[in-house]
C-alpha cells in the first residue's frame, strides 16, 4: 500500500487548464475513489459508505486498473493511497469540524486531477462545484435518502453532472436528475461462507435510531419467543431516543445487546440467525445489511419501503411486510425458506465483480463522450436508456 500525506494548494487553476484524458475501451483505466472522512475504509465498525467505497476499490484494482483512494489515514487498500489526516473523523476527537477536512482533500485531489480518466465522488455535495469545472471525466454515487427538501434545489443547480443510484426507488424524488446508472452494492464473493443450517435466533445489526425500528424487531422477537441478538451502534445524535424509547426494552429476556461489530464477526453472527429483522421506517436507499444477510445465507424480514421490495424476493429470500401483523405472521414461518436461495440470489446479483464492472461501464462511457466533447463532458450525463 502506497500513502501520499499532506496537502498541496492552488489547486482548482491547474485542474480547470489541463487537457482531458482519453483512454480507448477496455484499457488500463487510471481512477480516483474519494471518499467521505467520517470513517475509515474500510470502516473499524459500522459504516456503510466506507465499506462500499473499499470493496469497489479493491475490486478494480483486482482487475487490473490503477486505482488511487481518497481517504482518512487509517484506511487500508491496495491502491494508492492519498489521506490529509491520520485518523477517521468519527475517531479522532480533535477534529471537529469535517468541512475543513473534506476541503483540503479536495484541494489536494484538484491538484492531482489530471493524472485521472475518471474521479469517482461519495462525498455528498461538497464537491459538486468543483466537479463540473474539473477536466477529468467524474461522477457521484448518492449513497443517502432524497427525499430531503433542500434537494431538489441543489441537484437543479447541479443538472448535468452524472449521478448514480444505488436503487430504482432512491431516484423516486428526483427522478429528473442526471442519472447515468442504477448500480447495487456488492460484496466480495468469498467474505462471507454461508451456513445452510436454521438459525437459533433473530438477528438486528447496524444502528439504533428512531428509523431503524429496533422496538419492532423487539415486539416481533417476544411475540414469536424467539432470541433477539442486537449488534448496532448508537450515535450521539440518537443517544437520547436510545435511553428514552430502547433502553427500557432491551431488559426483556428475549434480547441481548452485543453492541458493534465489524466485517470479522459479521458472518458468524448473521449465518447463525434464522432471520435478519429490519423493520424499518425510512425510505432506505439501498440496505447493505440485507445483502450481507444473503450472503450468509440467511432470509430477510424486512419492511417494504425503500429499496426492500428491489432485494428482497418475497416468499424466496425473505418477507417484505407492511405492519406488524404481518412482520409477526412472517416471521414464524421464515424458516422455513431455503437458505441456498438466498446465496444464490446473492451470486446472482450482489457481488463486488458485478458492481465494478457496472462502474467500469458508466467510466467508459464518461470518458467516450468526454473525448468527442471536451467542452462539454463536465456538465453532460452520460444517462443511461431508461431514465425519466
């Protein structure tokens, strides 16, 4: 692992005049992953994004390409690695303010830009004013919900530049944006062996916090006298809703909190389970963790809002249920689902290969039509048939 550290300025000059770079298809392509700071990548624990951003990473790598990864110093990758401080924000408690960090990043990706044919973004929106003047081909992956009003806006401000969405339903609010893709998350095939065998308990993994629905998975688990395993973090942000509204169910009999945990214990504790509980009550972009489930081999009961009804085949690999009767009913039969359907529909669709190699194409795309119209590949989407 090579790791540049430090900051360089002036950036945004030198990016705006160099040429662009055209790579025919099929080649060695030159790529930037930039990545949110809040965690490393891949995450120590919980955190989604990151981990994504580290299985693409090393994916492409894999495949022969040259990769460079922007992000916190305590990542670990086989690409080259570029950090402008030491640790991830989330651990590092003199770092306060993630604006300053994520801006001398940027500002030191700016001053490299022109090494790239393409820049991949999952920073949100703090780069978007770059990216359009930038001369490498670039696109953002929307990791979040977009149903947020001060949306809407910002991508009207921003129309042109390609976006991806990790599902069909995440797009629902805007679905006039430039989208040049809908590209799952995936998995490395091998990170987790399934266990074919019926679980003893439910599992619930992640965060808690008030749209994560950890009082329902309670609720369903008594209901069905069945052992709840609780592996989840709780932020500060959502402490006061974990000591008023969790914390006094979690002194049920049924439950057992474990606290966080990282891709290490993840197989053991999912594949044991006879069911991942996620009965959430938020548009959810995508879910890692019911893909992560699959993997195991282990059936999802889920809520059916967000991308659940897009995961989940219902009656297969799990339930996509719409209220607590429902959930309860479902549960008890869950398992009897076949649990090597479950891995096969992860083969199927859900791994690491399959999600590099649909970013490979949107880059390829990109570059094409940056190198027919350079003036214009910064601001235009390169969008893919279907889009409305």
């Amino acid at each position: 692992m090579k790791s540049d550290f430090g900051v360089a300025g002036g950036a945004l000059r030198q990016c705006i005049e160099r040429p662009p770079v055209a790579r025919a298809a099929g080649s060695r392509l030159r790529i930037a992953q930039v990545a949110p700071l809040y965690e490393s990548v891949p995450p120590q624990g919980y955190g989604g994004t990151e981990r994504v951003v580290s299985y693409l990473t090393e994916t492409l790598v894999a495949l022969g390409h040259d990769v460079t990864l922007y992000a916190s110093g305590d990542s670990r990758t086989a690409a080259r690695h570029v950090s402008v401080l030491e640790r991830s924000l989330r651990l590092d408690e003199r770092r306060r303010d993630p604006m300053v960090w994520h801006a001398m990043m940027l500002d030191r990706l700016w001053d490299e830009a022109g090494r790239y044919d393409v820049i991949h973004f999952h920073t949100d929106a703090i780069h978007l004013a770059l990216a359009r003047r930038c001369p490498a081909a670039s696109l953002t992956t929307l990791h979040g919900r977009l149903d947020l009003p001060d949306l809407a806006p910002l991508y009207h401000h921003f129309a042109g530049l390609p976006l991806v969405s990790i599902s069909n339903d995440q797009r629902r609010p805007m679905p006039w944006a430039s989208w040049c893709a809908t590209i799952p998350h995936g998995l490395p095939e091998r990170l987790y062996t399934p266990r074919y065998e019926p679980g003893a308990y439910f599992a619930f993994l992640g965060r808690i916090s008030p749209e994560k629905r950890l009082d329902r998975a309670i609720e369903i688990a008594i209901a069905c006298d069945v052992p709840l395993m609780v592996a989840a973090k709780v932020d500060p942000a959502d402490r006061d809703y974990y000591e008023r509204e969790i914390r006094p169910l979690m002194s049920d009999p049924h439950v057992r909190y474990i606290g966080e945990i990282g891709d290490r214990d993840k197989g053991e504790f999912l594949g044991r389970a006879r069911a991942l509980l996620m009965p959430i009550d938020w548009p959810e972009p995508f879910g890692l963790v019911m893909i992560e489930a699959l993997a195991c081999g282990t059936p999802v009961l889920a809520y059916a809002h967000g991308s659940v009804p897009e995961i989940i085949d219902d009656g297969v690999t799990g339930y996509a249920v719409h209220d607590q009767a429902e959930a309860i009913a479902a549960a008890r039969r869950i398992g009897a689902l076949s649990r090597p359907a479950c891995r096969a529909a992860f083969d199927r669709c859900y791994t690491a290969r399959t999600m590099a190699e649909g970013h490979l194409d949107v880059y390829r795309r990109l570059i094409a039509r940056r190198a027919v119209s350079p003036a214009q590949g910064a601001v235009h989407a390169a969008t893919d048939p279907d889009r409305r």
